[in-house]
C-alpha cells in the first residue's frame, strides 16, 4: 500500500469523484431542466448540487486517513478545495 501512497493520486481521484458523482446525482434525480433554469440564476440547486458532489470525497478521505495513507487523504482534501470553494462562490 506504501506504493499507492502519492499526493498526485489523491489530488486526481479528488477532482474527478466530484464530477462524477455531480453528473450521477443529476441524470438519477433529472436535475437537468432545474439546473438550467432555476439552479444557474438562483445559485442554490448548483451550490447544493456542488456540496452533495464533495461528500464521498470526504469519506474517502476518512478511509485513507484510518488506513494509514496520509499523503492520499492530503490530496483527496486538495481535490476537494476547488468545489467546496465554487459551492461558496455560487451562493455570494
């Protein structure tokens, strides 16, 4: 598991496991016509949308912190930033 220890692979598994699960949660719940009508010029369905999307990245965070492998759990928080931060940036 030492080998499987990288920041590169936290960061990257943290910035695509948003996505797909935002693009999940959509097509599950046909967001789509809220999220373009609705969602874009309020703010709050995007912003909640945004916020749901980041929740597994911190399990995983927590998976990989109890197993020992700091420099993921780092990087998966790295990946995270940017959609936590456009989930705040949406609202204001």
């Amino acid at each position: 598991m030492e080998r499987l220890d990288k920041y590169w692979i936290g960061i990257v598994v943290g910035l695509i496991l948003p996505a797909v699960v935002g693009y999940i949660y959509i097509d599950t719940y046909n967001l789509y016509y809220a999220l373009s009508t609705f969602g874009l010029a309020l703010g709050k369905t995007l912003s909640k949308l945004l916020i749901v999307s980041v929740f597994p990245d911190m399990a995983f965070i927590f998976v990989f912190y109890a197993a020992d492998m700091w420099k993921v759990s780092k990087g998966l928080l790295i990946g995270a930033f940017p959609y936590l931060l456009a989930s705040i940036a949406v609202i204001l």
